[in-house]
C-alpha cells in the first residue's frame, strides 16, 4: 500500500519522506497493519525514514492482542547489501527485526543460524515465490508491502501483488519518484477496481485486485 500524489509520485523531488497521507490514510494504513503477519519495506524506505510504521490506535492493538498476536507485526527489511545504520531510531522500535537478503548462486542454506546484531532473524531468498514461501512456513502468508518505489516495482511486475491499495492524496509534487518506476511495469491488466473510499481531506483510498496471472 502507498500513498500517492495526483501526479503519481510518493517522494517529493528530493526524495525522502513526503508526508503525503493525512488521517484517513494513516488509519488505512494501520488497520493493514493490524491484519498482517508481517511488514515488508525496502531497505532505502528506512534509511530514509528511520523508522517503520506501527500500530498506534488502541482498538487495533487490543484486537491483535486478544487474537494471540504480537501488537506489532515484524518489520521485514529487504536490502543486498545489508547496510542499515546503527543509530536509526527503527533499532528501539517494539518490533520484530528481519533482514531478507537474495541468496549467493548455489547457497546451500537459506536461514541464518545466527543473525547479524540487531536483527531476531536473518534470511536469504532465492526467488520471490521462494521466499513468500519460506515466510509462510514461518506463519507470515499475510503480508503488507510498505513501499517503497524500487522494491514495490519488483513485487509487481513479479506478479507477487495480489492487491494494491493507493491512498490518492491531491498534491502534485513533480520530480522524479513516481510510485512506480520506469523500469517495471504492471502486469497486463485491467486491475478490478475492488474498492473507492474518501478518507477524508480531500483523500480517496482505491484498492485494486491484480488480474489473473497467465496460465493460472
Ligand atoms: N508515499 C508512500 O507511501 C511511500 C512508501 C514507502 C516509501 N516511500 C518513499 O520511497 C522512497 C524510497 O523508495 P526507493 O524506491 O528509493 O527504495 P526502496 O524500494 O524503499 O528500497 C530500495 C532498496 O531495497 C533493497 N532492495 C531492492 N530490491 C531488492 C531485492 N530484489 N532484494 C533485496 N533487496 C532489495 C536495496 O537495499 P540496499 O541498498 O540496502 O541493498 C535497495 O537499495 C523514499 O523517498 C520514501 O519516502 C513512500
């Protein structure tokens, strides 16, 4: 899930946090949090950030609690080179911490027996569907994809997002960071439109389901 301007960027023309989404898409957000088993986001999105989202409403964190969960869903970073700085304040964060990174060709084991400081696990994956795989089996199937651009252009045209959910926020922020980059495209659609809610501020949340893969 993202939030986008009207001219399609998540990023002002400097790159680094926008701002772009008001309450409604900040509840949005977190009532997907509230139903996910984990969070993915790119390792940029938080170099850039600082920190991961969380749940802050209390009807969504009593909920998880009473259902046996953790408040807040693990935070999955995805990065090749690893690099996070130490001083982030996402290292305090009341979360679970794990580092997904593409496996070397040929790597014969893909879980880290001891992960780097810092991070509760550490894994390495060899191809998208391998790796939502292996987060299954770890009882992650239901997975919110917080951005950013780089990592949610992949997912896509990977044929690895099932729903996109867009909080349109009426800004024109121009530059560079459109929400998806050029080099990716959507898989041939038309998406199904499953879902057009104001959020309130001039917001409009649209939630779309991905049309069926080739061959499936
Ligand atoms: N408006 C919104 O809703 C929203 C949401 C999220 C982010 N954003 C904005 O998006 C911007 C950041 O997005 P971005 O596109 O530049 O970066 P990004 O997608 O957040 O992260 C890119 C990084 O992810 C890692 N990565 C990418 N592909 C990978 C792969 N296949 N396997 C493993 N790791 C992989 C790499 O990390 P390493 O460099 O560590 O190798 C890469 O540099 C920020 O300005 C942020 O504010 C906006």
């Amino acid at each position: 899930m993202l939030a986008v301007s009207l001219d399609g960027r998540l990023a002002p023309p400097a790159g680094g946090a926008a701002q772009l989404g008001g309450r409604g898409d900040r509840r949005a957000l977190e009532e997907a949090l509230a139903w996910a088993d984990a969070a993915l986001l790119g390792a940029e999105t938080l170099r850039r950030h600082g920190s991961t989202c969380l749940i802050h409403a209390p009807d969504l964190l009593t909920e998880r609690v009473r259902q046996g969960r953790h408040a807040q869903p693990p935070a999955l970073v995805l990065s090749r080179s690893g690099q996070i700085p130490g001083d982030l304040p996402f290292w305090r964060q009341p979360l679970q911490r794990w580092l997904l990174m593409p496996a070397a060709p040929g790597a014969l084991s893909l879980t880290a027996p001891q992960p780097p400081s810092g991070w509760h696990r550490q894994l390495w994956f060899s191809s998208w569907p391998q790796l939502r795989q292996a987060l299954a089996a770890e009882g992650l199937a239901r997975l919110v994809l917080l951005g950013g651009a780089q990592l949610a252009g992949q997912l896509l045209a990977a044929g690895q997002v099932d729903e996109l959910q867009l909080s349109l926020c009426p800004l024109l922020l121009g530059g560079p960071h459109s929400w998806l980059p050029a080099s990716h495209s959507l898989p041939p659609g038309p998406w199904q439109l499953m879902e057009h809610r104001p959020l309130g501020g001039d917001e409009l949340l649209l939630r779309y389901r991905r049309p069926p893969l080739p061959g499936a």
